[in-house]
C-alpha cells in the first residue's frame, strides 16, 4: 500500500474532517475578532492569513490538481521535483502530488544559499522546482545556472510571480481533480532527501516507498495517535523529523498544526487555541518556554492546556535535567524522545517510550519494526556497557547517496546502517548516546565525550545552551573548549564555570571557556563544525543526529 493510498482513504472516509491547519502568529487578528470573520479576508499569498485550513477531501483534490499539473508538463515516474518552501498548507499537498505522479519529492533546507540551492539541484538530477517568496532573491541570483529546469513554479502572490515561473495557484485551478493512474510499488524510489550537514556541501538520500510507509506504522505505533489526537508541528517539513512524525496523523486521520514561528508565547497560544494534544519540540524551544515562565513572562493561567498529552522532544541528546523541569512544570504530560538520522527516514528507530520515563537519558530500544546493535570498529557486537557505534536496520534504511557509492559503501552493511554515533547499552537493554564518532575528543591520549561534558554543564543554572568542542593542542592534541550560552538577564564567569566543573574527573573538564551563543540549525543540532570553523579554523564535519 503506497502512502498516497492513506490520502486518498482519508478523504473519503472523513472528508470534511479538517486536515491540515496553518497558523502565522505575525497575521494574528485582534482578540475580538473570530477567526471566522477574519478568514472572511480574501488573500492569495501562502502563509498571509493568522489561520488557514484544508480538509482532508480539500487536501487530496489539491494533490491530484498538482499532480495532473505536472503530467501536463511532461513529468513521468522517476522524475524529480524539488520543494523549496517554508511550512504552508500548500507543502504537503504539493509533496503527495509529486508523489502521486511516480516522481520523486526533493525537499531542499530553506537556509540553503543560492550556492546549495543549485548544488542539490544538480546533484539530485532535479528536473521541475517549486518554490515560495522567500527565495526570489536566491533563485534570482542561480537563474542562468539551473536553466536545464524544464518549468519552476511560484507558491505566493501572482503578482509577485517572478518572469521565469509560473504561479502555482493559477496553474492548478483549472486541473483534473481525478486520481492519477499510476501504479506504485513499494521498491520504487519516492524522494531524496539531504543530510542535515550545517556547513558545506550535503549528501543526497535516496528512499523507497516502503521506507515512507514504514515510518506511517512506526510514529503511531510509539504514539498511540488516534483520530481524535490534535499534532502541533513546528519543525520545517523539508525535514524528515517533522514530515515523519505527521505521518502518525495521516495514518490515523488526525488533525495537524504548522506552527509558523516558535516563539514560547506563540507555542503555548496555538496548543490552546487549536487543542493540541501531541507537542513535538526541540530543545532550544523547551528551554525557552520554561525560562519565560520561570521570569514569570508567561503565565499557564491564560491557557488552555488540559488536553495536552505528550511532549516529545527529538534531534539532538536530551539532557535529564531538562526533562525534570518540564515535568515539574507540567506534571500531567506524559514525555518521549525518538531518535533517528535522515538515512533512517528521520525519528522513530529507536525509541525511549512514554512508561520508561525513570530512563530518562536514554534515547530508548529499538523502535518499532526496527532493530539495532551496537558494534566495534570491525563490526563486532560489544559488550553491555562498552561503547562502539550505533547500527539500525529496518525498512526505513536509505537505499543509498544518490549518485555517491564510496559514502554509501562506508555505512551500508548490508541491511544494517552504521549511524556515526557512538552508544552504550545499559543492562535492561537501554541505549545511550555517547557522542558523535567525529566528535570524541581524544586529549592526552583519553577519549573525552563532548556530551557528557555538555550534560554535565547543563544542569547549572546561569547556562541556556552549551556545546563543547575539540581546540588543538600541542602537548595533549586536543583539549575540550566549552562554548556556554549565558540565560538572559545573568550574568556569569570563568571562575564559576571552573568551580561547578570540580565535581568531574580532571581529564574530562574543559579547560577552555568560551561565553558566546550556541548556534543550532532549524531542527535544533549544534552547529559544530561552524563552532570548530569559528574557534580553530578546523575542516569541516556533517553531524546526523535527527529526530
């Protein structure tokens, strides 16, 4: 069964049930004004109204009007279409209308320079692009480079249509709303996603469909998302985290929330609002979302939240500490954390579970139709308690890099991926992150884990963020630089940091301190190879933590 059959079975099992809905705090209406009336504003811009929606007949009628859209301009099974857009209601429509054509979806970063841009471009063999206003500019300045593109299409304002596209809107409103026949498999190729490298160039992952239906089974196997469970998401669909915790939703037939912006105010405001019942958030937001109603800028009292039920929080290590705080805030909410890597169709292969909250710490077991070992350097299986690398089998395994066999050669073996991450498993079989393979700092000889260390820096609390790195040195080869993000309105110094890392092993405490801001990328993983271009000038390297 394809996933564009779970589509297509929504919008004739609940067809007026409301899908999809896209909020834009920056539009928000005065507060005495329904939303009815003031979605009574007529607007043909992506993402200008406060509140849109589709229906799940609504959604499925757009996917086939693109669809056929695209049959028109020549487009056959195995194509590839690129989608370059911020989260709007037309994303996913736009996404299984690909689909449904027997193309490949390409979601592209939107923090991708126009360099990037026509690098993945060329690199996924790219033949149509769709694109929003956000990226004129850069689209502009690459024009003359991606002529080979046989047509680009243009999602916002007609007006603002740039002379080289054609507008989306206006394309599709006269199409066929019938079901495109074409038959897919689950060995097909369906879409090509990047690897979340924050610096230079990315890979390109090449998935079947059967990885995308996996994920279907797998996010609402861990969540037990029904019908009635409300998703409110805010990660950028082009990622694979989001799109892949959604699919719970299209599973079931549930409603879902696309959260533009992520402001705590604006977080707490739509959960209340759209009665959110599943929250996923990362780790920057919860943080942020704690600090305001700890400086009492927010108050729960205003809110709505009773029918909030899950918190989960994904793509980077989880710090304990974190969790005991939103616990302490929010004592009825039960918390999960999935881990996973874009060659792993993002979240869910291993999984914590929402009964071992006493294991918090721990990224969990395999997940659901999943398996996973943890090997040495020859591909051995270690001990419990020793750390080798992480390795994940299961459906949702990439087929390959596109167009790369010496990266895929280095961590497909056979059925089994090697995930780059360093792990231990406890003795009730629970798995724990150790670090990044390419980020173990290896000072004087000792292998220092630069998560422990962030973990262990965490807990104090002057610290919003921290991200501990490798600098050069010439007696031990590296030394561990700690990079701390001071919380707003404090004040901290060296000394204190010193003092409160007493409590740690000589050899595991930093001896750099670096008070600056912690860059992460839209789905919330530490900038380290920027950090390391920053502070020791060193290469540059891809870090895969998803979630």
């Amino acid at each position: 069964m394809p996933i564009t059959d779970f589509l297509e079975r929504n919008a004739k099992i609940y067809p007026n049930d409301t899908a999809l809905v896209e909020v834009n705090p920056d539009k928000q209406p005065q507060r005495d004004m329904t939303w009815r009336e003031f979605n009574l504003i007529e607007t043909s811009s992506a993402g200008e109204k406060y509140r849109r929606e589709l229906t799940w007949r609504e959604f499925d009628i757009k996917a086939n009007r693109f669809a056929n859209l695209l049959f028109t301009r020549g487009i056959k099974k195995g194509d590839k279409v690129a989608i370059l857009l911020m989260n709007c209601l037309e994303w996913l429509p736009i996404y299984f209308g690909i689909l449904k054509t027997g193309a490949l979806v390409v979601p592209m970063n939107y923090r991708y320079s126009s360099d990037e841009i026509k690098y993945c471009l060329d690199l996924a063999d790219v033949r149509m692009l769709v694109f929003g206003p956000e990226f004129i500019e850069r689209i502009n300045a690459i024009t003359d480079d991606i002529s080979y593109l046989s047509d680009m299409f243009f999602v916002g304002k007609q007006n603002d249509t740039p002379e080289y596209a054609d507008n989306y809107s206006q394309m599709t409103y006269y199409c066929s709303t019938t079901v495109p026949p074409v038959e897919l498999r689950d060995e097909d190729d369906a879409a090509i996603y990047f690897s979340s490298g924050t610096t230079g160039f990315p890979k390109a992952i090449l998935h079947r469909h059967k990885a995308l239906v996996s994920s279907c089974y797998t996010e609402q196997k861990h969540h037990a998302q029904t019908k009635d469970d409300v998703f409110l998401c805010i990660p950028p669909l082009y990622h694979t985290g989001a799109k892949m915790h959604w699919f719970g939703s299209l599973l079931t037939g549930g409603k879902a929330v696309l959260l533009r912006g992520v402001k705590p105010e604006w977080v707490l405001q739509t959960a209340s609002d759209e009665k959110a019942t599943i929250v996923w958030l990362l780790v920057p937001w919860v943080q942020d979302i704690l600090d305001c109603i700890d400086r009492k800028e927010l108050s729960l009292d205003d809110y709505t939240l009773a029918q909030w039920r899950l918190m989960h929080v994904g793509a980077q290590p989880v710090p304990p500490s974190l969790i005991k705080r939103w616990k302490a805030m929010f004592p009825a909410h039960d918390y999960d954390t999935n881990y996973g890597l874009s060659e792993s169709i993002g979240p869910g292969c291993v999984h914590l579970g929402v009964e071992n909250i006493h294991k918090v710490g721990a990224i969990g077991k395999a997940g659901y139709l999943w398996e996973t070992k943890i090997v040495n350097e020859n591909g051995e299986p270690v001990a419990k308690g020793e750390v080798g690398e992480l390795a994940v089998k299961g459906d949702g395994v990439m087929k390959c890099y596109y167009k790369n066999k010496e990266a895929t050669d280095e961590i497909l073996k056979g059925e089994w991926l090697l995930t780059g991450d360093m792990a231990k498993e406890d003795e009730d079989g629970f798995i724990y992150l150790v670090d990044r393979k390419k980020d173990v700092i290896i000072s004087g000889g000792e292998n220092l884990y630069p998560v422990q260390i962030e973990d262990h820096l965490r807990a104090y609390d002057k610290i919003k963020d921290v991200a501990v790195i490798g600098l050069p040195d010439k007696r031990l080869g590296e030394i561990a630089a700690a990079i701390i993000e001071v919380k707003e309105g404090m004040s901290c110094t060296e000394e204190e940091i010193n003092e409160f890392c007493a409590s740690l092993p000589k050899y595991k405490r930093p001896r750099r301190i670096i008070f600056a801001t912690v860059p992460r990328n839209p789905t919330g993983k530490i900038e380290k190879p920027r950090l390391r271009e920053i502070y020791c000038g060193g290469s540059l390297v891809e870090a895969q933590i998803t979630g």
